[in-house]
C-alpha cells in the first residue's frame, strides 16, 4: 500500500470509525462505551470480537484502553492476527476498511456485503486495474476477441482474469495514438 493509498483509504475509514464510536480521549481519558445492543447478527459478533480484542491489547501491556487498541483490534478480528497497516497487501486492507465500515455504521448493507463476500472487493481491483491498463476501445477489442464480447465488464472472474494477463502481455507491444490503438 503506497503512502497515500494508507492516508487516503485506510486512515480516513479509520478516522470515521473511531469519531462515529467515540473511540478517542478526551483530556487523556478514553470516553468511548461500549453499546449493548450494536448492529444484529454477524455485525454485533464483530463488535463484541473488537472490543475483546481491544481490552486484552490494553491487558497484556497493562495499562488503561486507548484508541489505538481499537484500531489493531480491528486488524485482529479482520485478518486473525495483529499486523502492521502499512504491510497490509490489498485483499487485507479491504478486509479492515470493510470492518471499520461496519464498526461506522452497523446497517451499512453494502460492508456487510463485502464482509460475507471477500472476493467482491478483489473482483473490484481487478475491474479497476483492467479499466486502467488500456484505453477503453483496446481493451473492448481484446475481449471481444478473447470471448466474444465487448463488455468485458459483464465477463466471470477467471475470464476477467485471463483479459488482465492478455493486456500485461501485449502493453509493450500496443501502441498508442491520440488515445486510440493503431494496428500494424
């Protein structure tokens, strides 16, 4: 994750989770409480999980909870382990957003979403990194080629994933002029 991938991304969710939970100090005190009844199901588990999480951090160093144990917290629920959010690789950084999103708002359907389909998140990137690779009409030239359609948007994930590999494969070889592919 580059630096600003970590500012922008990943520290703004995690700014908008600890303002929305309160996850701060105020005159070196933590006032952030604990909400009984956070979110339903799936999303009340990870609450708890994370709250768990964060006193047994603050336990093993014996000290008072802060705000920071939250957000490792939330690593540890999110990936299994602590880890440091800057040697996050893509798919973990996704995971963690997607649980500040829910510790932001609990009835976000479209984080819990993510939360239960991990893979949505990784079919996104591959979507962003295949509109980035090429100009539009190439890459539309290629899957057509490739599968016989020009809306690679609308193409499975191992589909998706062949058509990267094509574009990686032919970058040096494409040439472009005034945004548009010529053909030798």
């Amino acid at each position: 994750m580059t630096e600003k991938q970590h500012k922008r991304f990943y520290l703004a969710a995690w700014n908008r989770c600890a303002n929305a939970r309160d996850w701060r100090t105020e005159k070196g005190r933590f006032i952030g409480r604990m909400i009984p009844q956070f979110g339903v199901g799936v999303v009340r588990e990870l609450y708890t999980q994370v709250w768990t999480a964060a006193h047994q951090l603050a336990l093993t160093e014996h000290r008072a909870i802060k705000p920071d144990d939250f957000r490792h917290a939330c690593h540890i629920v999110a990936l299994g382990r602590d880890k440091s959010s800057k040697d996050f690789t893509s798919a973990e950084c996704d995971r963690v957003v997607t649980l500040f999103k829910l510790m932001t708002e609990p009835d976000d359907i479209d984080a819990q979403i993510d939360w239960e389909h991990p893979e949505n998140a990784a079919l996104r990137r591959l979507k962003w990194a295949i509109e980035h690779s090429a100009p539009d009409p190439y890459v539309r030239a290629i899957a057509a080629d490739k599968f016989g359609t020009r809306l690679w948007e609308d193409l499975e994930p191992q589909q998706l994933r062949y058509l990267m590999m094509t574009l990686k494969e032919r970058a040096p070889d494409r040439s472009r002029v005034e945004g548009r592919v010529t053909r030798a």
